[in-house]
C-alpha cells in the first residue's frame, strides 16, 4: 500500500512537471498574442479617461467613442512613421552619394582638435576602425539579408497593428471584458475581492500609463526647442527617440544624453571643435540637464508619487531588483508589475487581518 503511494505521487509530480513544461511551450508559441494583447491593455488604460470623458462630458456613444480613440492612436502611429520614413529615405540616399575621403577627413580633423584641445596622444580613428573584429569580419551579404528581414516583417508588423486595434476596441467597449476573464479564475464566493482588487490595480496602471505618457511628451517638446534652438539635424526625430528612451528608468536618460552628444557632433562634423562643436555641446547638455531638472523634480513625483502611491525609495529598490534579475525589460514593467503585486498584497493582508480579529473575538 505504501509503495502504491509512492508511486502515485512520483506519477503525480511527473504529470505536474510535464503540464508546466507544456504550458511554458504553449506560452512561447503564443508569446507575439500575448505582447498584443499587453499593448492593447495598455492602449485601453492610456484611452479609457477620453472615452469616459467623450461618453460621460459629450454624451457621445460609447463605440462612436472607442473608434475616436483609436483613430487618435492610429494618427499618431502614423504620425511617428511619417516622421522617420522621410528621414530614413533621406540619410538612404545621402549614404548613396557620400564622399568618403571627404568623411575620413573630417573625422580625423575632428580627433586631431579634440586631441589639441584634451591635451592627450592622437589616435587614429580609421585605423583603430579598420583593426576591430567586426570591420575585418564584415560580411556584404548582411545588407540584403537585412533589407529582405524588414521587408518580410512587414507582413508581420502590419498583421501585429490590425490585432492590437481589433483587441483594444473591445477592452474600451467593454471595460468588464478583462474582469469576466479574470473571474473565471476566482472562488465562487470570491468574485466581490476580486472585482475590487481589479478596479484597485487598472485605476493604478491607467494613471501611471497617462502620467507616463505626459512625461515623454513634456520631454518631447522640451527636446525639440532645445536641438531647433540650435540648430541639430533632425531635432524632432532625435527629440522622440531621446523622450521615449525615459521608459526605462534611470538607465534611459543616460542612454540619451550620449545619443544627443554624438547627434551634435554628427550635425558639426567639418567644423572648429574649440569656436563651434564644443560650445554647442556644451549649451546643449546644459539645456538637456534642465530638461531632466523638470522631469525629476515635476514630472516623475507626480506619475510615481500619485498614480502608483510608492515612496521614491521604494521605486528605486524595485527598479535595481527588477533590472539586476531581468535586465531592461525588467526595469520596463518593474513598476506596472510592483504596483499590481501591492494592490494584490494590501488586500490579502487585510483580509488575514480581518480573519485574525474575528477568531481573536471568537
């Protein structure tokens, strides 16, 4: 009899391993309808208030309202294509017609005046290139394969957007949709908890996504002014790439303070390091630092303070962990996750308090 039980459990842990072994397959077979629908979850979270607002405020049909939604998330998807193709196109065919000595030579005229200037030993900028592993092992077949990997995903990327539109509309139809979905998970007597600590978490998330997405903006137009003020290649472009960088925190500022110096320096290659390229990178961090100012001390209390009702300390803590264990993308949802988990916690924890005073009168 007691083998028998033994081999029941050893028979009923290998069924449990093999099933989480299944469900791990089956969720990286589906993982790209998984990342639609967190996109689409977060459209919704950003695009409920205006549909509330159109509903509520303008007594416009909740459809007519969701399709307004969309139509403004559209515009601005092909708002930021429209941005980039042409410049794309542009420095596709610049690449074309390039002088390259021409190039060389600035470049080694700029490394000459910066070595001038610093003080320092002169390093040959072409030849260091020339001697790295990957000039030296460069294939020229990469460019097609490449070219013909962007045109192929296309396809994908088109099929991507239609799902992602078709799956949010329905979460801003119908805001109960994810709720039912979740339910069916619950205890019956349960679903009242459940429903609450939802609305608790989608509240949270839909404040944190819209405070998310003033703050690339604010930075966005404050990008902008600063590179148009002086005069850098491409500001609106640059500007975008360098405000949507602050989605990963901390690390993402950094990442484009020296994507804007090397952008200033590329829009001066050929001219004076000392009368032109150096005073300008100097204006332009200077400007840069403000603009990060402002967003630390304005923008970042605001969204983390408020919408997530976190200290700053313990946002900071659960980055670190979050980045130190699953890099980037850890340190992306670090706070949308923390934030659910929380909600999740509080209300366990009082319920374990509300059990624990009614044994105690008992």
């Amino acid at each position: 009899m007691k083998a028998k039980t033994i081999t029941l459990g050893i028979l009923r842990a290998l069924g449990i391993i093999v099933a989480i072994l299944l469900f791990c397959l089956f969720v990286y077979k589906i993982q790209s309808v998984i990342v639609y629908i967190a996109i689409a979850a977060v459209i919704s979270l950003i695009g409920r208030p205006i549909v509330w607002f159109l509903k509520k405020r303008l007594k416009i049909p909740i459809k007519l309202a969701v399709i307004i939604v969309l139509l403004m998330v559209t515009a601005i998807f092909i708002g930021i294509i429209a941005l980039f193709v042409p410049i794309i196109v542009q420095q596709s065919e610049n690449l074309g017609q390039i002088d390259f000595d021409a190039f060389k030579t600035d470049l080694n005229e700029l490394n000459i005046q910066v070595r001038e200037y610093l003080g320092v030993e002169q390093i040959d900028i072409i030849q260091g290139l020339r001697q790295t592993s990957f000039v030296r092992n460069f294939d020229l077949e990469v460019i097609p394969n490449f070219m013909n990997l962007i045109f192929g995903g296309l396809g994908t990327a088109l099929i991507g957007v239609f799902s992602i539109v078709f799956i949010s509309f329905f979460l801003l139809k119908d805001s109960k949709l994810m709720l039912n979905s979740i339910l069916v998970f619950s205890n019956r007597g349960d679903e009242d908890r459940f429903k609450r600590v939802f609305e608790k978490i989608k509240a949270l998330l839909s404040r944190y996504f819209v405070g998310l997405t003033l703050q690339i903006f604010v930075l966005f137009v404050l990008y902008s002014a600063l590179l148009m003020i002086y005069e850098v290649d491409n500001p609106i472009a640059i500007a975008f790439i360098c405000a949507f960088l602050n989605i990963v925190p901390y690390l993402g500022p950094l990442v484009a303070g020296v994507l804007m110096m090397l952008f200033v320096i590329s829009s001066n290659l050929g001219a004076d390091f000392s009368t032109i390229i150096l005073p300008k990178l100097m204006y332009v961090m200077a400007g840069y630092g403000v603009a990060q100012l402002i967003d630390n001390f304005i923008n970042q209390p605001l969204i983390f303070g408020k919408s997530v009702k976190s200290h700053p300390l313990e946002i900071f803590l659960v980055i670190l962990i979050a980045g130190l264990l699953f890099n980037v993308i850890g340190m992306i949802v670090a706070i949308p996750v923390y934030t659910a988990l929380k909600v999740i916690a509080k209300e366990a924890f009082s319920e374990y308090k509300i059990v624990k005073n009614l044994t105690k009168d008992m």
